[in-house]
C-alpha cells in the first residue's frame, strides 16, 4: 500500500517520497516520508484491511511545511462519502484523516510537520 501511495503522490508531482525511511535533514532536508505504524484485518478476513500511515513533511521554513502537510492532508481524504482513491491502476483505497497536522520538530534550517490516515483497501 506505501508504495501504491507514494506512486499516487509522485503522479501529483510531488518529488523526495521515502517509503518507511526518513532520511537525516544532513543528507536530504525537502522530503515526505510514508511510515506504515499498523495494519489491521477484520474478524472475518476477506482480503481487505486497513493500513495506519504517518506522513511527514519537512522544508527548510515552517509555513512552507505546514502548508504542504495541509495540502497533503485535504488531497489523501475520501471524505464523508468515502469516495474511492485510485492510487495505482491495480489498487484502490478509501482514506481518512486520524490526526491533524501537527509539529513534529525543527531544527536550524528545517521543521517537519506529520499528520496520520488511515487507508482501507486490499491487504
């Protein structure tokens, strides 16, 4: 799932994606980094489960982050409706917002900001 969702981000143009890395502001300091933390199947497994994800976000300024963060967190949202993303041709997912985005930390030439989804699709 990270990898169908890091294609979907790339083909909205958004470039540095790291899939359950995050890379040391020294060596890559603009990135977004997709952190599975937990991944749960129903009582009655029937191939589909959901998929908890952290997303972080780091630029050099802080309103460049939280905007960005922001933008992410309205683009990665099926909203009340539960409409189907289509992150790949092969796979599809519903997501929706856990946590907010928040601060996670800064430094003297970087802050990250990090929000939390949740995806529901194929195992």
């Amino acid at each position: 799932m990270l990898d169908a969702l890091k294609c979907y981000l790339e083909s909205w143009g958004y470039p540095d994606i790291y899939v359950d890395t995050v890379p040391a502001p020294g060596e890559q300091r603009d990135m977004i980094a997709l952190l599975e933390w937990d991944h749960t199947v129903g009582e009655v497994n029937d191939g589909t489960g959901t998929h908890y994800i952290q997303v972080q976000v780091r630029r050099e300024a802080y309103a460049d982050a939280r905007a960005l963060c922001e933008e992410l967190f309205r683009l990665l949202d099926s909203g009340p409706e539960e409409t189907l993303i289509d992150l790949t041709p092969e796979e599809f997912c519903i997501a929706r917002p856990v946590k907010g985005p928040l601060k996670l930390e800064s430094g003297d030439a970087y802050t990250t900001f990090y929000w939390e989804l949740a995806l529901w699709g194929r195992n």
